[in-house]
C-alpha cells in the first residue's frame, strides 16, 4: 500500500499499514514518517480498528513502536492492550468449543468442514487472536434430515454461549444465501483433513478458501478490514497457490466479477500477492473494469469509519460502499439479491 496516496486519510493510511501479520521496516518507517509529519487522531484509529475486527493485530504492531515515537495517548495505548488481552481469552474459549465439536462429530463419524474465521485462525493466521470473531462457522457432511434430534441437542449443549452458524452439506454466508451457484461437492472433493487439537476436521482448499474470503469481503462491501486482511494473508501464506485452478473455480462459481473486486480492493489498500496474469485471466468485462476500479478510488477517499448518522434503506447502511459490490454482481445475481433484500426487510 502506497501511503503517497493523498486521497487516503492518515488515520486509514495508519491502518493499512498496521492490518498486517508481516510488519516489515518499510512499515516502520512509513508509520514514523506520518506521525512526524501529521497530527494522528489515535481514538478515531482505535475505534475504527475496533469497529473492523483488527485491533488486536494493530495493538500488537502498535506496541513495536517506543512510546515517544508515536505518541499515542495513554488512554488509547491501553484500550489497544485491553482490546487484545480480552480477544485472547474470547478466542482461547471458541477453540475450546470448536474441539469439543470436531470430537463429538469424529465419534458420530460425520465429517465437518471449519470455514472463514475459524479456519483462517488455524491455518493462517499466526496467533488465533489477531482479529475478533462474532461467530464460528462449521458445515456438516450430511443431510439436515438424517441429523438425529437427540444429537441436535447434544450440539446446541456442546456450543455453550458460544456463537456457532452450522450447515449441512453447503453453506449460506458461501452461496450468499442462494445468490451464487457454488458447488459444495467439488469443495468438499478438494478439501483438506487436518488435525485440530488431534481431532479430525476439514478445511478448503487454499483456492476455495481464498475465494470464499473473496466473497465474505463483497458480503462486508470490500472494505472491512479484516475481510482485506483474511484475503491479504492468505495470498501471503500460500505462495504455491495453484492460480489456474482458482481461477476455473472463480468462472465456475460465477463469482470471478466478485473475485477480481476484492482482489483489487485489497492490492490498492493493504497490498497483495496476486500475479498480475490473475487479473487478466479472470476475464472481467474491460467497462466493468473501469468502473470497479474508478468506485474503489473514491471510497477508499473516504473514511473507513462508519458514521452513525448514515441514512438506512431497509435497516441497512445507505453509502457509497453499497454500489460497489452490485457493481461486481452479474445481472441474475443482482435480482436475486434484491429479493433477497425484499423477503428479509
């Protein structure tokens, strides 16, 4: 990310570049470089942070820094502490949970697949706790008839007061909810078994995962960063990532409009390791380029705070940032979308 951007605001800029697990020199420098040459409203940082499920990973890049180089508040310094230390706890507790259900499904012998957070906490991340989740998220390899009652039971005891989204075979945050044709069984073909606390349990393919990380960020309007974030690391994580199967997975899905968009959200905000050939390769029609390209200069102009005061259309937020992701849907996908929208106002 190129903090030369003037239209950026400083306090994104700070951002983008502390939404990393690989804080490198170049980094450090272009931090002190800012914060010598601009006044740095650290709780606007602090709660925009917050607001996107980042701030331990800034607070643990923040604290690399000696306190006169920054000059951040106090008060701010130890929300930052307080936000990790209390992320820690909360995700020590949710992988608890999540062995005791690989356990309980390894003994009914049904297979699970751990997806989006909860997955990338495992495989990518390198400490579970550098972004905050509301929810875990599971499929389960069978059909919702053939799930006895008493097992349901079971499972809601087994989840505790922790939020778990389980469904059976595909997955709604995935397809979302029916809007895109994924196929769940070339998914479930692809994955891979691992061991989680010596349980058993499935996750996707570095191609899949990285294009259901693609999707969660249209589901979030591409500019959440942890949403950037999942996508940034993964593409770091894997540099053996098989490019020409992504992107037949991409076409096949009907989701390579939505995969170009967050990929190019993500390379002009915290930066990427995506061969240029990808771009060209996912075939997006050149008008549509141009303007996906022109919506993402100008909301990146803005700032990555959400006001409170946003008019709402059906209880959801109305800003600049809905256009894009409508901009990266495929004309059925749009309709499906806006009777998704009409059934749940």
């Amino acid at each position: 990310m190129d903090t030369r951007k003037s239209h950026i605001r400083t306090e994104d800029q700070i951002l983008y570049l502390c939404t990393r697990q690989n804080f490198q020199k170049k980094h450090r420098e272009k931090m002190l470089d800012i914060c010598r040459r601009e006044e740095i409203r650290w709780d606007e940082i602090y709660r925009t942070a917050l607001q996107h499920g980042v701030a331990p990973l800034v607070s643990l890049n923040l604290s690399k820094f000696k306190v006169q180089e920054l000059d951040v508040p106090e008060e701010i310094a130890e929300q930052f502490r307080l936000a990790m230390v209390h992320n820690i706890a909360i995700t020590g507790k949710r992988s608890d949970q999540l062995a005791k259900i690989c356990a309980f499904f390894e003994k009914l012998s049904i297979d699970i697949m751990v997806i989006k957070g909860a997955a990338h906490e495992i495989t990518v991340y390198d400490q579970p706790w550098h972004t905050t989740a509301n929810d875990l998220d599971i499929i389960i390899k069978l059909d919702a008839s053939e799930f006895k009652q008493g097992d349901r039971w079971e499972l809601e005891d087994l989840k505790g007061d922790i939020s778990v989204e389980e469904d059976f075979m595909v997955h709604h945050d995935v397809t979302m909810n029916g809007i895109l044709p994924i196929d769940f069984s070339m998914i479930w073909e692809d994955a891979c078994q691992i061991r989680f606390r010596n349980q058993k349990v499935f996750v996707m393919s570095p191609e899949d995962m990285l294009i259901t990380a693609c999707i969660n960020s249209c589901r979030k309007r591409y500019f959440r960063l942890k949403a950037l974030f999942d996508i940034a690391e993964i593409s770091h994580k894997v540099p053996d990532m098989n490019w020409t199967e992504f992107v037949r997975k991409a076409k096949a899905y009907q989701c390579n409009n939505i995969v170009y968009t967050a990929l190019w959200a993500t390379k002009e905000t915290l930066g990427c390791a995506i061969p240029a050939s990808v771009f060209a390769d996912l075939n997006i029609n050149h008008r549509r380029a141009q303007i996906i390209h022109r919506l993402i200069s100008r909301i990146s102009a803005h700032p990555l705070m959400y006001p409170n005061s946003e008019r709402r259309i059906f209880k959801r937020r109305a800003s600049l940032s809905i256009i894009l992701p409508y901009a990266s849907y495929n004309f059925d996908q749009a309709i499906r979308k806006f009777g998704y929208i009409w059934s749940t106002r």
